[in-house]
C-alpha cells in the first residue's frame, strides 16, 4: 500500500533527544500529572498512543493490542510491526483490552510513565492506572484528541517535546504533499458515518466534528458541513440522527462509512437514504475491517503507510460529487 520506504520517513526521529527540564507537569482531563524524572520505561494503553514512543525510536515495554484492522490477529497492525522491525525489537507486552484495561498486565511491565493521550479513560481508569505511574491522559474528553495534540502530550510525558514537535512537523508536510496531488478535495465537505446496519437504517449515526477522523478531513483540504456541526453536542465524538431527517445532510458531498456491497446496495435502495445527494451520486467511501480502515483515524505510524491510498478514495468520491 506504501509508495516509499517508511524507513525515510522516520530517519530524521533516530538522532539523540533533547535535555528536558524536570519535574514536567502536564495538565489534562482530570488534573495534573508531574513526572519528576526522564522515563525509561514507557507503557501505552487504548488504542495508537503506542505508536508516538515507537516513531521517535522508543519501544514501550507494554501497548495496546490490536483489535481492529489486524489482518493475521497477532495484536499488532503492520505499520508497528515494520516499525519494530527497524527498531530491531521485539514486540512489546500486548495488553489484552477487550474487557476494558487490563491494570494488572500494566503494573506487571512496571512503567515509569503511562500514555494515554487518545483515550477512553474513565475517573475510576485514570485513578487506578495512577496507581502504577504517572498517566498522560487526554486533555479535553474521551476519543476526542487530535493527532498534533496526541503526539504533543505523548512526547511531553516521555521527555521528548522538541522531537515531538518535529515529527508533526514531518507528517504535516507529508499530509500536505499529499492534498496537492489531489486538488478536486478542496472545498469538498465530508462526513463519517459509523458503523450502519444494512438492514435497518432508520437511525443514521456518524462522527461529530470532535472526531479525530472527522478532524483529519480538514488536513486533507475537505470542509466540515454544516450539518454535522449543528448536530455535534459538547463533548460527544458522535452522533444520531433519524433517517426521517436525511435531509439535514444535504450538504455533505461525501460519505466515508465501514462497510461493503451489502451496505452499499442497502443504501441505495432505502428510501430516505437514497435522496442524500452524496448517496445519489454514489460519493461514498466504504472502509473495511483491515490495514486502512483503521489508520482512517490517523496516527504517526498508520497514516504515512496508508495516506494515498486514502486520499485516493476520497478523490476519486470528490469527483462523483460534481
């Protein structure tokens, strides 16, 4: 899926790090947390937190495993595991998060600071996880956090704030070779819709404009629509809305879902559905259960192997809409 060595991508991250002065107090969600020394031992939890440490040359000693978009169901997406590769590493602990977090794998790695800048965390997550180490949790609300800000506090809770702000620096000018090579984005509003049940699309639910995939639409040049703003409420990274009330959305040029043909052919043919101008014009994007549907929501070692691809797919919906 890649048009370049990833491996170039990621040399500039191999130099030295920084002097960083302690203690750090980093504010977040649900206080403060002060980390008094570099830590050597870094543990990630949820979901692409790991992937900071990884392309700045750091192997946590326990991640997240891979529960979406893992081809082989190893627990770990291709984009980590080339990443380990160049690193010459082994795979890291793979915590188990299909019950939710599991707090006693995480102690067993015995970290020295917890990343969990993208997150889910609850009150009661973050007060046990804080137990074991300090916690970087994420700034605003659950799920919400935008790639730059990810990295920005991942990077601060590791010690590494300058190379942090040189990575986004290098995915920021990757993004933007990208959008040039395909200039019928610009302008172009988009939404995300979740997951739809081809057999029943009475409820329309999709991503709110605090969505991190919704937020990605903008780097590549697309438009938020107006529709999908008025409908965003406070703190909420998504939304519902009924079928019955599709014409709300007569403003999206273009609809990215999970889904196949089946979903496809549903669409089409419900009728209230069907009259979405992005439906009528067949301007959807449909991302699977592998590799690129999950680096939809972008993270620093997922979008560099999946970008053009993506932008590709949604061009080529651009296109259908004019």
């Amino acid at each position: 899926m890649r048009s370049f060595p990833i491996w170039l991508f990621w040399l500039a991250a191999a130099g030295a790090g920084h002097a960083q002065d302690y203690p750090i107090a980093i504010p977040h969600a649900f206080g403060t947390t002060t980390i008094a020394e570099r830590p050597q031992r870094v543990a990630t939890v949820n979901s692409g937190n790991h992937e900071v440490p990884l392309a700045l040359g750091v192997v946590p000693v326990g991640m997240a495993a891979a529960n979406y978009g893992d081809d082989d169901g190893d627990g770990i997406l291709p984009w980590v595991a080339e990443r380990l590769e160049e690193l010459g590493a082994d795979a890291p602990v793979l915590f188990d998060e299909g019950d939710g977090i599991d707090f006693e794998a995480v102690a067993a790695t015995q970290p020295d600071v917890i990343l969990a800048a993208y997150s889910g965390l609850t009150q009661a997550d973050y007060d046990t996880l804080s137990q074991i180490a300090p916690v970087v949790a994420y700034p605003d609300a659950p799920w919400t956090t935008e790639w730059r800000q990810m990295i920005r506090m991942n990077s601060a809770g590791m010690g590494m704030a300058v190379e942090g702000d040189a990575l986004i620096a290098r995915m920021e000018a990757r993004i933007a070779e990208t959008a040039a090579r395909h200039p019928q984005l610009q302008g172009k509003t988009a939404m995300f819709v979740t997951h739809l049940d081809s057999t029943n699309l009475s409820v329309v639910n999709f991503y709110s404009a605090h969505d991190t995939r919704v937020k990605f639409f903008a780097d590549l040049g697309l438009a938020m629509p107006r529709s999908v703003i008025e409908a965003t409420r406070p703190g909420q990274y998504s939304g519902s809305i009924s079928a019955e009330r599709i014409d709300a959305f007569d403003d999206v040029d273009i609809v990215v879902t999970y889904g196949g043909a089946p979903l496809l052919a549903a669409m089409r043919a419900d009728p209230l559905m069907r009259h979405m101008p992005a439906v009528a014009h067949d301007a959807i994007v449909t991302l699977g259960n592998d590799p690129l549907g999950n680096a939809a929501n972008p993270t620093p070692l997922g979008l560099p192997w999946v970008l053009e691809d993506y932008a590709a797919l949604l061009a080529g919906a651009a296109r259908k809409s004019e």
